[in-house]
C-alpha cells in the first residue's frame, strides 16, 4: 500500500511544498547560472527510471561546456565553476528534480537514475535497482553518495528495493539533511565526479 498509493501521494505533495518555499532560491541560482554558463542554467539528460523507461533529468548546469584544443571536452574538476561547486557543495543542484517527481518520473527517494549507456552492462542483480522509481537522494547516497565503488553502490541501491518502507525513508530523509548540511560524500576520491562504470 505505502510503495503503491502513499510514496507517490507524499512525494508529489512534498515535491510541490519544497518547490514553492525554495522558489527564491531556484531563480537566484537560475540567474547566477545563466551568466556562469553562457545562457544555459540547465542541464537536461536522458536517464532510465522504474522498469527501465528512458525520461528526460533536469538539473542546474555545475560545469560549463569548455574544451581542450581536440575539441574535446576537458576535465570535470576543470569545468566547475564557482557557482556550480558552490551549489554541488550544497546539493542545491538536485532541486530541480523536484519536476520530475511531479510528473511521476522520479520519487523523493530510491536509487539515483544513472546513464542510458550503463543499461547492457548491468547484471540480473544490478539491474533490480530499476525495479522502484529512481529517487533524488537514497539509501546509497546517506552511505557515502560519490565515495561509494560501484559494487557498493548497487549493494545499497537493491538492498534499498529489498526494504522499502515508510519509516525507511524517514530515516533516509532525516540523514540527506545531515548529510546536505556537512557537504559529506560529494566527490569521489579521485575526481569531482564519479568514475564511469564500464560493467562487472
């Protein structure tokens, strides 16, 4: 009952609460993007939520689009701008996908939806994360978000199918608040992102 009817109703009831109390906060980090990244504030992506049904994320833009003589894009870690590290920091990045919880495409919490490209390379086990709505924080992402291996990270993400409850999610929203105000697990440890995952 509460994976079915209850998650949805609170997650598109609380999708739109944070959405209005954080406007102010969305347009001032909309604007300062805009200037940062040349007119582009936004990052829109196609990534696999529940069953594997490909959707469109929408993000604020943390890197610029800057590239090397090859016309090749360069490093992340060189492409942060000051805003955009800023807002990573805070995570103030994900509100965005507030949107994509009200059109039902993600929930509040549950895996984070991950690229088109990893979807051959997944196993059987792997691929269970998709058995549940992707999520704008989880059960990972409380347990060393970017600092987690792959092997780690599916680990959490279908033990977290395995056990989805309501005081589960509790407990996930109440430590991404810890989590969000200590800045913890941002990074990987050997870029400003996480390494590709390539299959295992």
């Amino acid at each position: 009952m509460y994976r079915h009817f209850f998650k949805p109703l609170i997650d598109r009831t609380a999708a739109f609460v944070v959405l209005l109390v954080t406007l102010p906060i969305t347009l001032t980090v909309s604007v300062l993007l805009y200037f940062y990244n040349h007119g582009q504030p936004f990052f829109f992506q196609l990534r696999p939520g529940l069953n594997g049904k490909i959707f469109k994320i929408v993000k604020f833009k943390t890197m610029n689009d800057r590239r090397d003589a090859n016309n090749e894009l360069l490093p992340d870690a060189a492409r942060l701008t000051p805003v955009g590290r800023f807002v990573r920091q805070t995570s103030l990045d994900e509100l965005p996908q507030l949107i994509n919880v009200l059109r039902g495409e993600m929930s509040l919490i549950g895996p984070r939806p991950l690229l088109v490209e990893y979807l051959p390379r997944y196993n059987a086990f792997q691929n269970r994360r998709h058995e549940v709505l992707p999520g704008i924080t989880g059960w990972a992402q409380i347990n060393g978000r970017n600092t987690l291996s792959w092997s780690q990270k599916f680990e959490y993400d279908v033990w977290y199918v395995e056990h989805l409850s309501f005081w589960l999610d509790v407990q996930i929203v109440w430590k991404t608040v810890q989590k969000v105000l200590k800045s913890e697990g941002i990074n990987a440890a050997s870029a400003a992102t996480m390494d590709k995952f390539n299959g295992n």
